[in-house]
C-alpha cells in the first residue's frame, strides 16, 4: 500500500487508525517516522515519504516519534493472510528465528537461499532480515525499559543485543532518547497508576478496531484443557512452552487493547511470547477488509454488521493443536477436553502458576513425549488411536512439519495423507494452526445449520459455490455462521 501515495496521504491526514501498521510516515524535515494515526498536526505532503516498515525507517536514518510510537502499532495484516516466502518469512522474523539462528536459518527454513531471501524482503520491505530482526528488538528492549525494573544489562540480553554498547547505540538512534531517559519517561507516566507484580510484565496489545471477543475468547475458554489452560477473574490464562523456557499469559479483552501480563523463566523469550499471543488472538487481521467482503452477500450481510470484526481464533502451538483436533473427532467439546486433560496429567511437563490461586499446572505435552505413549492406555477407539500415534510419529520425527511458516497446500497435503485425516480436521487444522484465512468447513454440522438457517445452500457443494464469493476470507466466514448458535464457543464467559 505505501507505494499509492495518495491514499497514504489521505489516511494520514484523516488521522485513520485503520492503517497502521500497513505503513509509515517518514517527515523529511523532521527526520521522524510515524503511524497513520499520529495526533500531531500532519506534515506537508511534500515533506512526507511512505515505508513499508518500521525497519526499512530506520535504515533510512529516521528516528520513532515520541507521541504516536510507530514501533508499538499492530503488525501488517499482509504477513498473516499471505503464503509467499515473503509472508512467512516476516512471520518466523516475528517468532524470533532470524536472533535464534540467524539469515541461515531463515533461509534453510523457507527453502531458499539465504540471497535470495535477503533480495526478495529488501525489495518489499525495505530492509533485509538483519534490519527486520533489529526493529524487532529495539522494541523488545522498549516493553522491558518501560514496563520492569530489570538493569539495563538484563534488558539488553533479554531483547537479544550481542553488547550493552550496540544496546545503547540502538536505543539513542531508534528512540532519540538513552535508556534510561526512556525508563524515566515511562515512570512519570505511570505515577499515580497501579502497582506492578513483581516478576509479571504487565503489557497493551493493540489491533485495529473493531474487534467482537466473544468467539473469539468464548472459543479459548470453552476449549480450555485442565492445567494447561483457564478462564479466570475474567481472562484466559494458559501456559507457554517457548524456545529459552517457560511461561504464563494471561490475555484480558479491553474496548481498545488485549491486557496482557506475562511471567517468563527467561526473558529471552518476551518477544516470542508476545507474537504467538498475537498471533493466537489474530490481532493483526484487518477487520474492514474481511467484513466488507463478507457483507456483500446479502444472506451473510446481516449477521456480518450485527456484530462486526469477528477474529478466528487459533493457538500459540501449531502441534498441540493437532494433536486436540484428533482427540476431537466426533466428540463433544466437553469429551475432547477429558481426553485432553488426561494426556496432559500423564505426559505434560509440571510448570507452577505465578499466581497462587491460579490452576494452571502443566505445559501441554511435545510431540516427543506423546510419542511414548502406549495407545493402549488411550480410552479411544482403535481408528482414532491410529491416527493419533501417526500424527504424533510424524510430528516428533519432523516429517510432518506445523508451523506459523507451514506452506498451506503442502501441508494440507500431508495431513490428507495421513489416516484418519479427513477434510474436516485437515482443514480446522489449517485454519486454527496455520492461519489460512481461506480454510473452509463446509462439512460441518454447525455451519450447515447456520447456513439453513439463514437461506444459504446447506449442502457442501451447493455452500462452498456460494463461498466463492467470501474468498480470501473463507476462515472469518465461517466465524460468522458458528456464531448463529448458542454454543458457548460464541459466548465471552462471565
């Protein structure tokens, strides 16, 4: 989008929300970088040049403004609704890979050489992977400055700088303000607020408005297996198992951000943990883009503008997520989670609850741990045991890659192959794991109701004909139609 300067100039001076993180504003005369939004009295169009990143800025000598912090604006819905090697690339970026194993790595995982994996996101990002990861790190170093009490030296280690000098240098160059001018900042700013907990980083996950939590956080809840997950004092809590270690999130749905207080063993992993609950809470989608689409069928309409900006909801582990879709199979929701519980008491990793009355016990188990299991212990048919002990083979010895840089249609693929594996699970797997925003249950009992219900074709052939219309926005429809019934899925919880 930044390359239409018109429409950029338009969307910043309407001060338009809707945009950020879609691009950014640099002022020629200012030598800042801004969102969309900016509450400062825009600059003149001739002063003002347009970038696709918040790196691709700072490579270019620009500095973060103060007022608006572009660094903090919800990522580009471009990343989660794309499968090209530039989407998925941006979205390993995002999960830390390129600090973790460096452009190698990136590259070894996409299937590319690390050149032409460099080539291809300078050419539309701006900045190759180094830059990405570094944009992505001094805002990692910013949460830890502005939300803990960590010295400077932890924060530079857990944000991932290889020096206390390369930390400053980044700090003073992105922020045009030392560390600790930022800390000193961000405690006047908070005087008079509420006390932190020690050892919680209490955080704001922006997304672009509007955003409907009851499907969304009703889905989680309803879902939620014992010890690895709850709803509580009204958010749901879960536990994280992350590169460096462990940890608990709790996510609390507010009118303008997601509340988010994470406990870590490792403050490595903050960056990771904040862009799978991110990525969980699906808070980078653009929800007018999604919508405007979906309301021009004229039987979906209705449902669509009764309560608009619906997210699908996924998961923060692309295999424990399939491994639920098995135990789920023809089961009630309240069987799947008996059968989930179990494995976790026999297999998951103990962890402890930050919170002294919380429940939240184990880590859901690895493909690596279920792989010992003897499917005679499991209180599932023969079939079903097959195809758990498949999967679980498949997903331990990496034959089955799952992941949030899966190739859609190759993983859809595998998954077919395996047995057991119809389109139905195939496809929540691909939509809820992977984030294909196009994934498509047309065989499912509840969106067939749904769709009687409201004058579409019932039949899965008649309904995915008519779907035609929805895509790339296939997922999000499907929401809409779940949402139809009184499911407690569809409900935010008391």
């Amino acid at each position: 989008m930044y390359t239409d300067t018109e429409r950029c100039v338009r969307a910043v001076q309407s001060k338009d929300a809707r945009f950020d993180g879609w691009f950014f504003t640099a002022v020629r005369t200012t030598g800042i970088y801004c969102r969309p939004s900016c509450p400062a009295v825009p600059p003149k169009v001739e002063n003002m040049t347009f970038l696709p990143s918040a790196a691709a800025c700072q490579q270019a000598g620009f500095r973060a403004c103060k007022r608006c912090r572009p660094d903090t604006s919800p990522g580009s819905p471009e990343w989660n609704a794309r499968a090209d090697a530039v989407a998925r690339a941006m979205r390993l970026i995002r999960d830390g890979v390129v600090d973790r194993e460096g452009v190698p790595g990136l590259a070894a995982r996409l299937g590319y050489s690390t050149r032409q994996v460099e080539r291809q996101l300078s050419a539309e990002l701006g900045a190759g992977p180094l830059a990405l990861a570094r944009a992505q790190r001094a805002q990692t170093a910013r949460l830890l400055i502005e939300t803990s009490d960590l010295p400077m030296a932890d924060v530079a280690f857990a944000a991932g700088f290889s020096s206390i000098r390369t930390f400053n240098d980044t700090v003073r160059e992105v922020f045009a303000l030392s560390p600790s001018e930022l800390r000193s900042r961000s405690r006047c700013a908070r005087r008079g607020g509420e006390p932190r907990t020690p050892g919680v980083l209490s955080l704001r996950l922006p997304f672009r408005a509007p955003l409907n939590p009851d499907n969304l956080f009703g889905h989680l809840a309803a879902t939620a297996v014992p010890g690895v997950e709850e709803w509580r004092g009204g958010a749901y809590r879960r536990t994280l198992r992350l590169p460096y270690g462990t940890g608990v999130v709790a996510l609390t749905p507010q009118p303008d951000h997601i509340g988010c207080q994470l406990a870590l063993t490792d403050l490595r992993d903050l960056t990771i943990a904040i862009s799978r609950c991110r990525w969980m809470l699906d808070l980078d989608a653009d929800p007018q883009a999604v919508d405007e689409q979906l309301a021009g069928d004229p039987l979906l309409a209705p449902v669509v503008g009764k309560a608009p900006g619906r997210r699908v909801p996924r998961t923060v582990d692309a295999a424990e997520f399939a491994v639920r879709a098995v135990l789920g199979q023809q089961v009630s929701t309240a069987a799947a989670r008996t059968h989930a519980a179990r494995l976790v008491t026999a297999h998951g990793e103990p962890v402890a609850d930050p919170d002294p009355d919380g429940g939240l016990t184990h880590l859901f188990p690895s493909p690596q741990a279920l792989a010992a299991l003897d499917p005679e212990a499991l209180a599932l048919p023969r079939s079903r045991r097959t195809t758990l002990t498949t999967l679980v083979e498949a997903l331990a010895d990496g034959s089955l890659p799952l992941g949030i840089d899966s190739d859609w249609e190759a993983a859809r693929a595998q998954l077919g192959a395996l047995p057991g594996f119809g389109p139905w699970t195939t496809e929540v797997i691909v939509m809820r794991a992977l984030g294909d925003p196009d994934a498509f249950l047309p065989s499912d009992l509840g969106v067939r109701r749904a769709a009687q219900g409201l004058g579409l074709p019932s039949s899965p052939a008649a309904l995915t004909a008519r779907a035609a219309a929805w895509r790339p926005w296939r997922a999000y429809a499907i929401q809409y139609l779940w949402a139809t019934d009184s499911h407690p899925i569809n409900q935010l919880p008391a």
